[in-house]
C-alpha cells in the first residue's frame, strides 16, 4: 500500500474510534507513551491514560448535546521514511437550540512508521478544547 494511503487508512480508523468514542481502539492507534503538548504545555502520556480521558470526553460531550465526530481534513508531509507529520481538522456537532453547531478542532500528530503497524507517537492539540468551545457557544 502507497504510504499515503496507508496514513489516510490509519487516520480513517482514528476518526471511527473517535466518532464511536472507543477508548480501547483509540489507545491502540497510539505509541504505549508518547508526547501530548496543547499550548498549556508538553507532557509524556501513557495510552492507558488516554483510554480514561476519552471516555471522559464522552461524557462531556454527550452532556453537552454531542451528535457527531468527522474528520474534516488529513494533510501528510512525510518527514523521512520512518515518521510522518500528519496536520487535521476534526469537526464535532452538538445540538443547539433548533439546529446544529459545527466546531472545527485542528490537531496534528506524528506517526511513526517503524513498525508493523503505524502508531502516533506524538499529539498536538493547536488549542484548549475547552477553549474552543466556549469560543463557539457550546460551553456557556
């Protein structure tokens, strides 16, 4: 398989466990550690503990009138044959008032290709998640 289909494969089951909020297949997309930075700061993350903030995001979401997760956009530059940059937008839907709201998340990752299968190795939320939402109205 082409390495770029091969990152449009792997983030097409990133957005599923995503959209399903599958703590347990979204961990194994990751490296067992890996570094996590949002503009509060880096820090080493354990997948384990990746499994645990996912399902309390579901439950935020699903607070807040969740409807939907899509992965908007995958932009791979490829940095040598072993490591990718891999920069998306991810759109999440809530419920709001008569209709829906869209917010755009933009994230980037690298994932390393070393393996049998691909695996991200580091995470870059560009902004507070909670920040954006409360930008776009759907935290008052």
């Amino acid at each position: 398989m082409e390495p770029t289909a091969v990152i449009e494969d792997f983030f097409r089951q990133f957005e599923y466990a995503s959209r399903t909020a599958d703590g347990e297949r979204a961990a194994s997309l990751f490296s067992d550690s890996f570094l996590m930075a949002d503009p509060e700061g880096v820090k080493v993350v354990q997948a384990s503990q990746l499994k645990a903030a996912i399902e309390q995001r579901r439950k935020m979401f699903q607070n807040l009138g969740h409807l939907s997760t899509a992965l908007d956009t995958i932009q791979t530059t490829f940095l040598d044959e072993n490591y990718a940059l891999v920069k998306t937008r991810w759109i999440f839907q809530f419920a709001a008032g008569n209709g829906v709201k869209e917010v755009g998340v933009p994230a980037s990752y690298i994932v390393a290709l070393t393996g049998a299968v691909p695996e991200i190795v580091f995470y870059l939320n560009h902004e507070s998640l909670l920040a954006v939402l409360k930008r776009n109205g759907v935290i008052h």
